[in-house]
C-alpha cells in the first residue's frame, strides 16, 4: 500500500498507549494502524510527515515529532484510540 497519494504523505493522528503512558501503535490520517515496529519503518522510509526517528541513550530508535515549537502537535498530546 503506497503511503502517498497526490503527493501528501501520511501523517500520524491518534496513538495508543500502555498502561504505561508509552505509545505503542499509531494511526494514520489515511485511517491505517500501524503498531510501533511498522509506525517506525514507515518514518525511517520517509512516508510520514511531521516525525522523524532518532536514536536514545539506550541505543534504542525512536519516533518523535518534529519540533517546530507547536506541543499541540507532539505525539503524547494526540488524541488516543482503541
């Protein structure tokens, strides 16, 4: 499935989170799920916008929103979904 259509890539709108408070899967705004491996490949990939990945202290890639000084947009502000 092509994570572009008319050149707009996807962007994450909702999150699910553990018990917690750690996100563990993401949904698209094209209404895709995507649990965190699969959320992670599609952002190293380049296929969604307005995140990035990075790697922590712990050796470990993460997902994170880009910052561009807007916290509404920040991924543990997003709404959640079940």
């Amino acid at each position: 499935m092509a994570a572009e259509t008319n050149g707009q890539k996807e962007s994450f709108i909702a999150v699910k989170k553990n018990g917690d408070g750690d996100i563990t899967a993401f949904q698209t705004s094209k209404g895709r799920v995507l649990d965190y491996e699969q959320a992670l490949a599609e952002v190293k990939a380049g296929n969604i916008q307005g995140v990035n990945a990075f790697k922590g202290r712990d050796g470990e890639t993460y997902i994170r929103g880009d910052a561009d000084g807007d916290p509404s947009n920040n991924l543990d502000n997003l709404p959640t979904f079940e």
